[in-house]
C-alpha cells in the first residue's frame, strides 16, 4: 500500500469536529462562512458547534444514533453537521433534491432521532414524516419566516439549549462518524459509513499537496455540502486548513455561479462537467479579469478534454479533473496543477493505491479497460444494512469502485464508463465516454449520451442522444462523419437522436440507464 507515514495518523481518541476547532484556535476572528444572508466567524463557528451537540444530547439523542441533516447550503449546515459530531453522533447527510417517499426510507432505515431541516424543506419532510413506519424525537428547523408547527423548534432557539464550552465526546478514529446516501440510481439508496477519521484523511492527503490549499483561500464548491465531493470541497479541506467557504442555497446554474465568483472572488472553484459545458456556453461567462481563480476543480463525471480545455484558454486556469466516490469520500485518481493531461483522471493521490482488473479479477494489461479498485485510508466502513452490497464493495482493504479505466503507457488513467455501461461492438468493448467526449468536441453539441441497441439481427450498436447549444445546428450525418474522423470506424454511432435534454441524476450525472429504458420501451 502506498505509505501515508507522512501524514500523522490521528490517535487513539479522535473527534473531527474538535480536531477542527482546535486547528482554527487561533482564527476566531477569521471568517470561516459566507452564505447568502452573512458570515460566520470560526469562533462563533467553534461555539456553535458546541451549543449544538450539548443541545442534542438535551434532547435526547445519543450517541451513535443517528440526525436527518436535510438542509440547503447556508451556514447552519456545518454547525449542523460537526455539532452532531462533536457529541459522537451521527448526521445523515441527504440530499435536498427527493420524495417524501426518498426521506420516509431513509428515516427508517437509518432510524433518525432528530431531523435538522431548512424552512423550505419542511413541507417535505412533513410528508415524509407522515409516510414514514418511525417518529423523530424533535425537528429543529433551519431560519423559518413563518410560525412553525406543533413540536418543531428553530434553529436558533434549539443552539440556546446547548452549552457554549461543552465537552466533544471521546470518539475514536474508527468509530461511526457520519453517513452518506449513495445516489440511489438504480433501486433504494444505500447508506455508507464513514469515520471520524475518513475526512481527515482526505483533507490530509488532497486538500494539501495536491490542491495547495491554504488559509490565504477562497473556496466556493458547485456541489452541495451533502455529496461527498462538496462535503470536502466546502467544509473538511477549507476548515483544515483555514480557509473561507462561500455557501450558495440556491441551484448551481451559470448565472447563480457567475454572481458568486464576482461578488466573493473565490480563488478555488469545485464544479462538475456538466455545469462547465453550460458555463461556457453561456453570454453571460465574466471575463478574465473580473475574478480572480487560481485553480478549479472537477468531479462526478471524466471531464472532456475540450472542456478542459476552452475553459484554460478563457481564464488562463487550470480544472483539474479526478474521481471520487461516496463510498471513499472524495477523490482518489486526480491531475496535478502544472501536470494536467486533459482527457485523463491524471494518476492516484499519493495515500491511494489502485489496480485494475479483469472479469476473473485478474490484472489487465496495459492499454486495455479494466474494472477500477482502490485502496487508502478513507474508505467507509460498510453499507448500513446491507450485507450483500457490502461484500460486493467492499473486498478487504480494496474498494470496487463501478467504474472502468484504462491505465496509459505516462502512468495516467483514461476513464472508460460505468461498468454497466461499457459496450460490446463487434466483439469489442466501446466506451461510451469516449464517445460522448469526441461528440462534445463538435461545436455545435453541448452534451451527448451513448448507450447500446439491438439492430435487427440482435447486435448490439451505439446510439447516441445529442443536445445542440442554443442557436447551433448539425444533422445526424454530419455528426457520424466527425466521429469517424476522429474514432476507429466501429465505435462511431449508429443513430444519432437530438434531445432537448438529457435525464441527470441530482449531481448532474447522465442517466444512461433511462434512455436504455426508453429505448427498450419504443421496441
């Protein structure tokens, strides 16, 4: 395994809330939020996470059991989440974008003794509550501009409950720190469980030596706090090192974004392929010297090379693309400011080890894909309650990620698809990224999809689904024609078909299994 004996491994007690509080002892006066209604210095920050795990065990709730943290991104959330830590228990980050059915299973499933939830998502949760086989001790609601319901408290009388200077519980590194909901995209969710130690390792082995993080930083992250990626982007690797996080509640689009990085002039900026493409397809993209980026960041998807690229040329920055996962935290693959090689997932973050492997579990060779496994220090312990898919995961000290690559004659990776997304054509595996990545590079498509279908004699070939940028024009042929310029002549598409847009999951992840669906359905 790869050594991490240069970073310290935390000791035998170790909380990650107040490993936080006491990295920052001497920033109280240091902004440590700005959200759309203000700022929150790390030592209010500091109490506050205090008042809020005193205030829950008040309540009733203890440690080890589990809090629905189902919040917009504002300043409560941190003190949402690290107070709960703070008091050894544990938050269930969800996402803000489901069902009431959604929120009704996962209340039971992780059978949550309180729910921390903005004003606005509290009509939801109602239902969810009303749907769900378990009842919730108290509902602490984030900022409410209306009277609240019977049994409900605010936010900010909740924290008076809790004592200012109370103690953190006497956690250890490996005891149930917090969980996260896989995206669920097929079948229920399925929760994993991180440590107290898992982001510490993550903000260790990344935030530092590979984004260069510092106190000096601005940081502003598209993905919300309750993905993984967002989680570090926005909370682990700025209070790590003592930064400022801006926290935007409202949906990431190019203008929302745009507002963000000319009022608060952030110099790191997370995003995902997806909202880049419609950032610089945008009128309104400010120009060079009206922000002021050092470096930006992508994830959830391979970013194409084009991309990379036109975003490079306009702002003289590098996006430095990786991999992550919910089931490892954040990323573990990544390109390195200086060493970027658009096109790749770069090589593995130093902590991280990774292979590739066969059908048979067997090393392939160099050049061919392969199915992605990992091993480092951030891996979560297990799905809850889910035997079946643990074991699958979670092999030992590896991490079978879903994914596939390909490992390059420089030492990087080339992302391949989804495992249940590679094709097999002619008797030979096509990927569909790589499709879907030459496609984009035409100046006319802003985003392609690429799956499999039957032809008449139940072969399988590639169909793509084309968006066109706003006021551009291409037809079917002259999209084959630019694919097989650029692709050996078996992977170019079939069919082409022009969408208005493609089915994302909440993250901005292309739901390929959806137009299988379709395709399946229209048979």
């Amino acid at each position: 395994m790869t050594p991490t004996h240069a970073v310290p491994a935390p000791g035998p007690v170790f909380n990650f809330a107040q490993h936080l509080i006491e990295r920052n002892g001497r920033r109280a006066d240091k902004t440590a939020f700005i959200d759309d209604l203000g700022t929150l210095s790390y030592g209010s920050l500091a109490e506050r996470i205090r008042r809020l795990g005193s205030a829950l065990r008040a309540c009733g709730v203890h440690r080890e059991e589990r809090v629905l943290l189902l919040m917009h991104d504002c300043n409560d959330w941190p003190v949402a989440f690290l107070g709960a830590l703070h008091a050894g228990i544990v938050p269930v980050a969800v996402n803000t974008l489901l069902t009431p059915d959604d929120y009704a299973y996962m209340l039971a499933h992780s059978r949550a003794q309180a729910v921390l939830v903005s004003a606005a998502l509290l009509p939801t949760l109602q239902s969810a509550l009303a749907l769900a086989s378990h009842e919730v001790k108290s509902v602490i609601v984030s900022r409410p501009t209306a009277p609240l319901p019977e049994g409900a408290v605010e936010f900010e009388q909740f924290l008076q409950q809790g004592h200012p200077a109370a103690a953190p519980a006497a956690t250890g590194p490996d005891d149930p720190g917090f969980w996260l909901y896989s995206s669920g995209s097929t079948g229920r969710p399925k929760g994993a469980l991180h440590t107290h130690a898992n982001p510490y390792w993550t903000a260790e082995l990344y935030a530092g030596p590979v984004l260069g993080l510092t106190e000096q930083d601005i940081c502003f992250s598209a993905a919300k706090l309750f993905f993984a990626y967002g989680l570090g982007n926005a909370l682990s690797f700025p209070l790590s090192v003592g930064a400022t996080t801006v926290l935007m509640a409202e949906r990431p689009t190019p203008d929302a974004t745009f507002q963000r990085w000319v009022q608060h002039q952030p110099t790191v900026f997370f995003g995902a392929p997806t909202g880049f493409a419609g950032m610089l397809s945008s009128p309104q993209l400010p120009a060079r010297g009206q922000v002021s980026l050092r470096l930006a960041s992508s994830a959830g998807e391979a970013l194409p090379a084009d991309i990379g690229e036109r975003f490079t040329r306009h702002y003289g920055v590098e996006i430095i693309d990786g991999i992550g996962s919910t089931e490892m935290l954040h990323i573990f693959l990544s390109n390195r400011p200086g060493q970027v090689r658009y096109g790749t997932t770069g090589t593995p973050v130093p902590g991280y080890d990774i292979e590739l492997r066969d059908e048979q579990g067997g090393p392939v060779p160099e050049g061919e894909p392969g199915d992605l496994y990992i091993r480092g220090p951030s891996a979560a312990l297990m799905y809850w309650g889910n035997r079946d898919k643990s074991r699958d995961t979670f092999q030992g000290a590896w991490t079978k990620s879903g994914d596939k690559y390909v490992k390059n004659a420089d030492g990087t990776y080339t992302y391949s698809g989804r495992s249940d997304d590679m094709l097999k054509v002619s008797g030979i595996y096509v990927s569909p990224f790589e499709v879907e990545a030459t496609l984009v590079q035409h100046s006319a498509v802003l985003e392609a999809a690429v799956i499999g279908v039957a032809d008449a004699e139940g072969l399988t070939k590639t169909k793509a689904f084309v968006v066109l940028r706003p006021g551009a024009s291409a037809d079917e042929a002259e999209l084959k024609a630019f694919v097989k310029d650029r692709l050996a002549p078996y992977k170019y598409p079939r069919q082409i078909e022009f969408l208005a847009e493609l089915p994302k999951t909440a993250t901005g992840k292309i739901q390929r299994f959806k137009l299988r669906d379709r395709e399946r359905a229209a048979a």
